[in-house]
C-alpha cells in the first residue's frame, strides 16, 4: 500500500512540474491536457486504488505530453511574407509591428494610406514592412494588392494571410437593427475575407503557408444585441473549417482566432453615435414606439462603456496569431482571452436555460424596451 502512495505522490509532482514548465515554455497549455491531467489526478486519488490510479494519473501525463509537444517552436520569421488586412489599429496594426521586428517581411493592408494607423507604420522606417491601401471590400484595390505582394515574393510564394479587417456597427435588437447593417458586416468581416482567400490562395500554395482568420467569441455562442455581427463571424468561422479541411492536402494550413473583449478601435464613441442615429433614421414608427429612444440609446452608450472595461493588453491575441502563423504544430482554433473558450464550452454542453441564463448577464443595456417596462 505505501508503494501505491509513493507511485501516486511520484506520478503527480511529474504532472505538477510539466503543467509548471509548459506554462512557462508556451505561455498558455491546452485546455484538454489540464483537463486531462485533472482527471487523473481525482482518478487517482478518489476512484480508483493502488496501482490502476497511478497507471491513469500516468496515462494522462501522456496525454498531456503528447498535445503540448512542439507547441514551443516556432519556424524563423526571417524569409517569410505575411499579408496583414486591417492595420489602421488593433491587432493588425500591433501584429504588423510585431512580426516586421521579427524579421519576416509583411505587407500591412489599410483602409486609409493617409491615416494616422499608417502614418505610424510607416514612421517606423522598417525596411521589410509595406504599408499597402486595401479597404478589403474593393476588388480593384484586392486584385492591386495581389499584383503588388506577387512582384515582392515572386516564385517563394506568400507565407502567410492574416484576415483581420473587420466592422462592429452598433449593438441593437436585430428587429431595429438596418438590413444595411447586416450587409456591410457580411461584407466586410465574412466576404471580404473569402474574396482575398480565393485571391491570394495561388501564393500561399507556392509556400504551402498559413491563412490566419480572425473571427470572436460572439460568432461562436449567442450575444445579445450582436445579431449582425455575430453571424458575419459565425460564417467566417465556419467557413474557415471547411477550408481548413480542403487546402490540407496542399500542404496550406488554416486557423481562426476566436479572441474574447479587447480593446480596439471597434468601440469608437464617435462611431457608435453615428450607427445610433442610423437605426433612429430608418426604423419603423411602431417599432421605435415600442422600443423608444432612450432604450437604443442605452445601447450605444454602453457600448462604450464595454470597450472602456475591456483589456488594452493585446499581447494574448498577438501570441496566437504568431504561433498560427510560425508554429510547427499550430491549432485549429485560438482563443486567447478571458472566457473565449469557457462560454463557447458551456454554450455547447450545458442546458439552454443555464447557458441562456449566462448571456443574458453580458447583455449591453440594463434598461428595457419601453413597452416591456
């Protein structure tokens, strides 16, 4: 019997400093390994005795090894072309910085050449960093954008495309929310980014690269509000699966990045007042009696208040799309940021009025459509 102890004790500080080592190493485990890990551990412990509990806490060890392993390295950024949409700010903006630092040469796609985003790029004097004009649902500027990038690479190919480009209007009850407002968000976060995957698909085959789709947490699970918005991500979310599964016979990799509330230029004040009034203009004389004017209002002016409480620190969504980008092993899907993965999880897996019970807790206003009040 204290043999058994021993192997126990042995078996879990192995699993302790690997768990510990990892972090350190990688920055971030899978989910599944510490899942696994915890299991055996109460396996172990709780169910079963003896021998068969170490044999399981060993199993899971294994476990844990076999989905971490090359998790930590990384191809060099030197030699590799990446092609980064939406650099005016956010994370394509921080993601151009980052990998030109690196080494690798990038081509940052901007909606305004003459904008401040691009100004600071360009300021940087970097001589492997392009500062290209892309408003990502112009084909004219698409099909200049492949003509340039294909003269820089030549027969190399281009390593990687980074689709980050994309619009949040302001939040509001599908039922009030412009059928433009769907459009121009089906447009830009979900079309745009198959378009320039159709085009510049030839060049990543020469490299057998990496397509980088970055799509969020409300594409995954129902927010309230977020109906326009979260099923452009939704569509691009799926879409990027398929894809995954159609180009790796071409050696052409596909992961999306799922992050959860950062802070971007996507909670604008001076946008969200001009999305306000653009549902005011055009909803209907009964609906706006029903919801009324303070409620939508509401909407607009939390809005902000939800980017003001969201992290500035952009780095765990940078780490990801690097390791999508350069790792020998990437995932399928990333998700950095608090809850990205949980709520998706239990979204999934719990009973609706458990799940629906939850969202409703991050829904934008607190207020009620005046008829409901």
């Amino acid at each position: 019997m204290e043999l058994c102890v021993c192997l126990c004790v042995i078996a879990a500080a192995v699993y302790i400093y690997t768990a510990v080592r990892t972090f350190k190493r990688v920055r971030r485990s899978g989910y599944w390994a510490v899942t696994l890990g915890v299991l055996g551990c109460c396996v172990c412990f709780g169910a079963a005795p003896g021998y068969c509990g170490a044999a399981l806490l060993c199993c899971s060890l294994c476990l844990n090894w076999l989905s971490l392993s090359g998790g930590g390295q990384l191809l060099p950024a030197q030699g590799r072309a990446v092609l980064i949409t939406g650099c005016d700010s956010g994370f394509g903006h921080a993601l151009a910085k980052r990998l030109s630092d690196m080494g690798a040469t990038v081509f940052a796609g901007v909606l305004s050449v003459d904008g401040p985003g691009a100004q600071q790029l360009r300021e940087r004097g970097s001589h492997n960093l392009q500062v290209l004009q892309l408003d990502v649902t112009d084909a004219a500027q698409i099909q200049r954008a492949h003509r340039h990038v294909q003269a820089q690479v030549g027969e190399a190919g281009l390593w990687g495309l980074v689709n980050n480009a994309g619009i949040l209007h302001c939040p509001a009850d599908a039922e009030i929310n412009p059928i433009a407002v769907f459009k121009r968000c089906m447009d830009v976060n979900f079309l745009a980014a198959v378009q320039m995957c159709q085009v510049f698909l030839p060049l990543l085959r020469r490299s057998r690269g990496r397509i980088v789709n970055v799509t969020s947490m409300a594409g995954a699970l129902p927010m309230v509000s977020l109906a326009a918005y979260g099923a452009s991500k939704a569509a691009l979310r799926l879409c990027s699966s398929v894809m995954r599964l159609e180009l790796d016979p071409w050696g052409v990799r596909v992961a999306t990045i799922q992050p959860s509330g950062f802070r971007t230029n996507l909670f604008g004040s001076e946008a969200m007042e001009i999305f306000r009034e653009e549902i005011l203009s055009g909803i209907s004389s009964e609906a706006r009696e029903d919801y009324g004017d303070s409620y939508i209002s509401a909407l607009s002016s939390s809005m902000i208040g939800v980017g003001s409480a969201c992290t500035p620190d952009l780095r765990p969504v940078l780490d990801d799309m690097c390791d999508a980008l350069l790792s020998l092993q990437p995932r399928a899907v990333y998700t950095p940021g608090s809850l990205a993965w949980l709520l998706p999880f239990i979204h999934r897996h719990a009973p609706t009025l458990l799940t629906d019970a939850i969202i409703m807790r991050f829904k934008f206003a607190d207020s009620k459509p005046a008829a409901l009040q």
